[in-house]
C-alpha cells in the first residue's frame, strides 16, 4: 500500500532524533515514560463514554490487539486482549485483571498477517518513531477494523489551554499526526468527533476543560507527555498565573461556563479504517 508523506513532516520534528532509539526502560517514541510515567495510571483511567465509543467501532470482534497499550486503558475486558507496549515502566502499571503486555513497538509487530479481528491504539501514534510504518502493521495483522483514538491539532486551539499553556500547545500540535495523514495510511477511515464528559476519569489534557483546578497539580501536568517538552520556566508561569487565576475569579470570569458545560467538542477524535474487500 502506497502513500503519500505529506503532512507528516510536522510530527518529526521532535520525534526523528529518536528514530532507531529506546529509552532506558524501552520507550521507543519521543517521551520517556521511565521518567514520567510512574503515576500515571493514578490519573488515566478509561472514561466510560469514550469507551463506549471504541466498543462500538471494535464492532464484534472477539479478538483485539492493542498498540501502544500503556497502562491498560481501554481494553475491553469482554474480549480476547494481545497488548503491545514497549516501556517497561507501563506495563508495571497494568492491573492484574488484564493481561500481560508484549514488549515490542507498533513499527514492527511479532504477528502473521490478518492475526486479529480488531486492532486499536489509544492516545498513542504520537509517539511513534515511524507513524506509517505503525500503521501499516496494524492494518497487516487485522482482518477488521483498526480503532485510533488521537487528537485533531488543527483543533487543539479550542481549549483554554491554548492562551494559558501555549508552549504545550505548540508542542502538541508538532507532535499529533493530522487526521488526514492516519485515514490515508489505513487505506481510508470513518472519523467520529468524540465530546468529552465533564467528570472525564482519563486526565488527558483537556479533560480538565470545566476542572482547571486539577492542572495544578504536578502529576496531572506529568500524566500528559506534552509538558515533558516544555520548558521548566514555561510550565511554572502557567501554574502561577492559573492559580492565581483561580483564585481571584478571572478565570471563571472568562470560562467559568465551562463549569457547567456537560461536554466539550475539544480535538479528540476517533478513526476507525476498516479493510476493503
């Protein structure tokens, strides 16, 4: 299958110098979850409405394999389950009710062809080294649907975060691939925009969109890889101007409807290419 590599220049920018390399606990995309990662299930726990969404795109398959796994989130429990994540610091988190993942990165996956029913990869093509070449392999080992939850960057302006952390901002519109780039290189894809809950229990960053609050905490800000990336300097002048915001009703002056608002139409969407006859 051929395709066309326009448009996925922008996400190599911080990803290519680590192209053919792992971190220590073998991470193998652009953020060592050996350094990050250690809380991080505290404050990614699947939403239920957003995996209700991929429940539907899965369809009927009874076998499914996980990319880019992490710590489990997602993973239907009703299911025959192959997780694959590379960094060991992850799997660790997995609870015992899952099943163990396999080490090893989406770019080269140790499976026969059409091996699965359904394949899916949650918050997680970002950090591949070789996005193409990851998804191609989800596509090769899947006989129906492959399920990717990302983020839309032409949509990441939305959020407040985009005037109170735009340095994050900025990082994370280099880093997600654009919807176009992941449908083509499934041979095309259905794209579902996916609103997000207000009591969202997956901490991605705007999850917090009517919670403003739980941003300043560290290991909220650490459970998103983006702020990895950001500038010590940066992320310190968002948390004192954030909280200082909060406090003195500027924030809510501005967005406190957000508060109230049962869901948000951020930039989360969800892909799902399904194989053609």
């Amino acid at each position: 299958m051929q395709m066309s590599w326009r448009g996925l220049r922008h996400v190599k920018t911080i990803g290519e110098r680590y192209l053919g390399s792992r971190h220590q606990d073998g991470s193998a995309g652009d953020a060592n979850y050996g350094a990050i990662g250690q809380g991080y299930a505290a404050y990614r726990q699947p939403d239920s409405e957003i995996a209700g969404f991929l429940g539907r795109a899965l369809g009927g398959a009874r076998s499914v394999l996980n990319v880019g796994a992490g710590a489990g989130s997602y993973e239907p429990v009703d299911r025959e389950v192959t997780a694959v994540e590379p960094s060991a610091s992850m799997r660790r988190q997995r609870p015992a009710y899952l099943p163990v993942a396999i080490e090893g990165v989406a770019e080269k996956l140790p499976f026969a062809d059409q091996s699965f029913d359904a394949s899916m990869a949650t918050f997680t093509v970002h950090q591949w080294n070789d996005l193409a070449a990851g998804l191609i392999e989800m596509r090769r080992v899947t006989r129906g649907p492959v399920a990717i939850l990302t983020c839309d960057p032409l949509q990441l302006h939305r959020s407040w975060l985009a005037e109170y952390a735009p340095e994050m901002i900025s990082v994370e519109i280099r880093r997600y691939p654009l919807i176009s780039t992941i449908a083509e290189a499934l041979g095309g894809a259905d794209v579902v925009s996916v609103p997000i809950p207000l009591q969202c229990s997956d901490g991605f960053s705007e999850a917090y969109y009517g919670r403003p609050e739980r941003l300043l905490e560290a290991g909220a800000r650490l459970a998103n890889s983006a702020w990895s990336f950001v500038e010590p300097d940066a992320e310190q002048r968002f948390v004192k101007r954030l909280d200082r915001d909060i406090n003195s009703g500027a924030w809510d002056a501005k967005y406190g409807q957000l508060r109230q608002q049962s869901h948000f139409d951020g930039s989360l969407r969800l892909i799902v290419g399904v194989r053609k006859v």
